[in-house]
C-alpha cells in the first residue's frame, strides 16, 4: 500500500498548511473563548519556585500550535509574556496578522516536541493541539509538557473527549488523559464547555492540571 501524501498526514507541517491556506479551520473561533477570560481574569498561573522571589514579573505562557493566533494575542494584550508557536508556516503567516503591531510576545515556526526553550513556563495554554496530534504522538506531549512547566506551572485549557477513532480532532477519554499527564500532574478543575465550536460541541471540558 503507497504511504499517503503529506497533506493527508496530521503530523506534517502540510497537512496543516493545506488546511490554512484552503480557510478549512473549524477549530479556529476568531476570538478569545469564555473559559480563558475568566481563567485571567480570576486564576493566574502559579509561579515556579525558582521565580519565586519575583512575584511582580510578567507570567510565562507557552500557546503551542497557537494556529492564526487570536488567543495569544489576547494574553498578550493582558500582560502576559506569550511564546506562540505553530509548526505550520501558513498558521503563522496568518497569526503575524492577528497578533498587529503591539505584539510584545515572541512567535515562533517550530515544533513543540524540539523547540528550545529559555526558561520553564508558568503556563501552557492548550486548545485544539493535543486533539490535533495522531494518537502515537500523545506519550511525547505528556513528557514534553512536564518538561516545559515549571514546578507549581499549569497547564490549562480545552480537551476533546470522544471515543470516536477518527480524527482530527482525535478524541481522547479521560482515563488516557490522566494516565499521560500522572504522576507529574494534578486536576485542580474540571468543567463542561457550554458554547463549544460546532466540531466540539458537547465533547470537551475546560480543565486545569498543575504539575507537581
């Protein structure tokens, strides 16, 4: 049986690009979602204890596959010190438009999985990423996450349960979730999405993980 081409292969770059240079992006709302207003608004991040001493720095937020760009803006318009990442070139074409010239955060073309980091961050906001990677990459986003958090850093954010097998979006069920992100994790908060994306609808839940 011949492999299939690139832009039919979720964990290529092309499968990606396709997508955003045809406009085929369910997944993207346009705007900052509900859920993350209020998680700003009323539950910053925790800091790690080697940043401790500094409480009056900016947070640290990492936003991979961050696509066209509207939810790292709106960290980055509340202050916070945004890394957005996508490994898609057309996502980021587009989110060099969203994010305009007050862009104070840092943008990057790169892969989550090798992408250098300076420092651990103190927030990795998830949505529509880890639904988006095939299923044999989920053990690497678990130990990569952990990687990147900073002890007491959260990651926050959307998560599509769904027993469907097919995908993007590829749904996961809360007892393969847990068993990615523990023992390094804890859930702080677990709730249902009200006014989901029509790809979503009724099958994802805003969550809080906090890294130990």
């Amino acid at each position: 049986m011949s492999e299939k081409p690139a832009c039919q292969r979720p964990e290529l770059a092309d499968f990606w690009d396709h997508r955003f240079r045809s406009g085929i992006t369910p997944w993207e709302a346009g705007a900052a979602p509900p859920e993350l207003r209020q998680f700003v608004r009323t539950c910053a991040p925790a800091t790690g204890a080697a940043v401790a001493t500094q409480p009056r720095r900016r947070p640290r937020v990492l936003v991979p596959g961050c696509g066209s760009g509207f939810d790292a803006a709106y960290l980055d318009r509340q202050g916070w010190q945004v890394t957005a990442l996508d490994f898609s070139a057309a996502a980021i074409e587009l989110a060099r438009s969203s994010v305009g010239d007050t862009w104070r955060g840092t943008l990057l073309a790169a892969d989550f999985f090798s992408f250098v980091a300076t420092e651990p961050f103190d927030l990795i906001y998830e949505r529509a990423f880890l639904c988006a990677l095939p299923r044999h990459l989920w053990p690497q986003y678990g130990h990569r996450v952990a990687e990147l958090l900073a002890t007491g850093g959260q990651l926050a954010g959307y998560f599509f349960f769904s027993e469907e097998l097919r995908g993007p979006p590829f749904g996961i069920l809360p007892e393969q979730l847990a068993a990615l992100l523990t023992p390094g994790f804890v859930c702080r908060e677990d709730r249902a999405v009200s006014d989901s994306l029509p790809v979503f609808a009724g099958r994802e839940r805003w969550q809080i993980w906090q890294r130990l």
